[in-house]
C-alpha cells in the first residue's frame, strides 16, 4: 500500500486488488442481495481505495479500511435505493426470491437455489450494521474484534448485534429448519459457515 | 448458574470462552430449555447461511491508464487476426468461386473499420481517464494553495490586529505620561 499511496504505483495497486478483489466483491453481492449491483460497488470501492490512497495511515490495517470503504459504498447505495423507493435484493436473479416465494421441489438444485433465496431474502430484511456484522462474520470469517474495528464500534456490542441477528434470522428462516422438513445438518461449515 | 448474557451465548457458540466458563455455559444450555432453544435456534441458522453460495470467479487483472490501453490493443489485434481467419475460411468453404479482388477490398474495409472504431473507444477511454486524474491532482493542487493561502491570511489578519493594539497602548501611555509630567 506504502507505494501505492506514495507513487501511485498502478503494479502494486494491482496486486492489492487482486488480493481483495475477491472478498470485497462477495461482501458487496451479499450486502446489496444484487450479484450485478455488488460487483459494481466492488469495482467502485477500488476505485475510491485509489482515489483516497493519500488518506489511508500507514501503519493501520489496510483490511479494515478497505472493508470499511467498501460497507460505506453499500450503506450508501442502501440509502439510495431507499430514497427511490427500491429494493436493492433482485428477486429475479440467479439467486433471487423472496421469502412469499419458497416452494419446495423436488429437484435437488431447485431447492438449494431456494434455500439461497430465502436467506439472501432473510439477510435483506436485516438492518444494514446487523447485516454487516453477519456477512463478515458468517461469510467472511472475521473476528469480532476485527469486526469491532471495521464498524468503529466496541467488540461487546458486535457480539450483542450479532445474537440480535441470528435470533431475527432464526424467525426469518424457520420455514428452512428441520422441522418444517428441511434437514440441513450434513451440510458443511455447521459452526462456522465459511461459505464463498 | 444464572442465564448467561447473549453476549456469552455467542462467544460459547464460537467455543471462545475460557475452558471452565464453557464447561459451566454447557451444563447450563444442557438443563436450561430457554438457553437450549436459543443456542439450537441459532446453530441452525449458521448451517442455514451456508445455502448461499456465490459462484467465484477467477481474480480481474486490474489495470489502468498505459497499460490497460497497451492491453486492449492486444485485445483489438487478436480480434482482428480472429476476423479474418474466419472471415478467410468461410471464403474458402463457400462453393462459389472467390474473387480475390472484391475479397480482399472487402476484408481491408472491414478491418479498417473495426480498427478505426476499437482505437478511437480506447482512445477516448484513455484520454478521458487520464484527463479526469489529472484534473483530480490539480483542484487537490489548487485546494492546498487556498488552504495556505487562508491560513497566511488569518495569521496576517491577527498580526495587524496585535500591532494595532500595541500602538494604541502605546500611545495612550505616552499621552498618560505627558499629563503627568511636572
């Protein structure tokens, strides 16, 4: 980051790219519910990395500031789609559906390609900092305290949000839970879903 | 023990409790139907979050200004040779004979054209990125020079205003001493 924020070096800023494209687009798909959208404030969120090279302090974690940008960049589009009276979640997508819309089939891909829709659906209806939490925790596998950095806010209270967001999700996706005939315990990653 | 916080509940999720507080959190969950139900509520719902796969995709070579349009370039050139095989061997294949005359005018034509309008997208691509940082650079240029500029100010303006007052005591205390003077 040093030379990229010292000589604007285009090599090394590749590079960190390259290091975070990845992660900084699936936290973006999964804040924003849009696969099309996401990878859009992914490429944006670079750009801002770029543009505002000269106010990053070295010597802090790069991550956490560029995870940092890049959840802004969601909470802004967040707040503009609510302006406009928008859903950011496409229920039409690759992965879309709403939580009205889960019918179980008999096709194996079907059904997974509901369970996604229904917690991309259930995610939606989080709050925006409740969300985030569970992406970078449940997806992205950070610690709390790395969490607690990015958000600016004490560890305690991440993990507070956090148990308020799973006991949400836990009414949100109670039509997915076995008893309601979806057994979902030989899937992998039961205690922490490190899922991409 | 009494219901531990969620707070805790988490951490015990996560096993990053001290051994003895863990081991004390788990007889409770075991005995306790409410803290059992929450800690079963959410286990699930972290199996559930695993539903939402996305597919990956292979990492995007980020370039900008030179060298992304020395790349595109590649990119137009291999296009190009990719026209005119095809273009080549559907002359070949075709069961009328070919005119090599009208074929070959034809072909320049056409490369021309591909050419004419990939360059000029790259270029304007280009132009347009380069002149867009350069402009950021100068108004970041011209911001710092009026923030100088308003700091020499206001430090010029509080100088004055110090010399001011101290030629007005100053004068004052000799009017005061020539009133008093014998």
């Amino acid at each position: 980051m040093r030379d990229v924020q010292v000589r604007g070096d285009h090599d090394a800023f590749t590079q960190l790219v390259a290091r975070w494209e990845r992660p900084i687009r699936r936290l973006c798909i999964r804040m924003t519910g849009s696969e099309h959208r996401g990878e859009e404030l992914a490429q944006e969120a670079f750009a801002r990395v770029f543009a505002n090279r000269h106010q990053y302090a070295l010597g802090r974690k790069f991550s956490t500031w560029v995870w940092r940008i890049a959840l802004n960049l969601c909470y802004e589009e967040g707040r503009r789609a609510t302006r406009r009276g928008e859903s950011l979640f496409d229920p039409g997508g690759a992965a879309g559906g709403e939580l009205a819309a889960f019918f179980p089939r008999p096709e194996e891909h079907a059904i997974d390609r509901e369970r996604a829709a229904l917690v991309r659906a259930a995610l939606n209806q989080l709050s925006d900092v409740l969300r985030s939490i569970v992406v970078l925790r449940e997806y992205e596998g950070l610690k709390y305290r790395e969490i607690a950095e990015v958000l600016e806010i004490p560890e305690g209270t991440v993990k507070w949000r956090m148990a308020e967001a799973l006991s949400q999700l836990g009414k949100l996706l109670a039509p997915l839970a076995p008893e309601h005939g979806h057994d979902m315990s030989n899937r992998d990653n039961v205690t922490n879903p490190r899922c991409v | 023990m009494n219901h531990p916080s969620h707070e805790q509940l988490v951490d015990f999720l996560d096993g990053e409790l001290t051994e003895p507080l863990q081991f004390e959190i788990e007889q409770h969950v075991k005995s306790c139907d409410e803290c059992g139900a929450i800690v079963n509520s959410w286990r699930g719902v972290r199996s559930q979050l695993a539903a939402w796969k996305l597919a990956e995709r292979a990492p995007v070579r980020a370039t900008t200004g030179r060298a992304a349009l020395q790349q595109n370039l590649l990119r137009i050139a291999a296009a190009i040779a990719l026209l005119v095989t095809g273009y080549a061997l559907a002359r070949i294949s075709s069961p009328a004979q070919p005119d090599m005359n009208q074929f070959r005018t034809e072909l320049a034509q056409q490369i021309r054209g591909e050419l004419r309008s990939e360059l000029q997208t790259e270029l304007a691509t280009f132009a347009e990125s380069y002149v867009t940082e350069q402009r950021a650079q100068q108004q970041a240029f011209v911001q710092t020079v009026h923030e100088l500029d308003a700091g020499w100010l206001a430090a010029l303006g509080r100088l004055r205003n110090d010399i001011e007052t101290v030629a007005v005591r100053t004068q004052e205390e000799f009017a005061r001493l020539a009133s008093s003077a014998p």
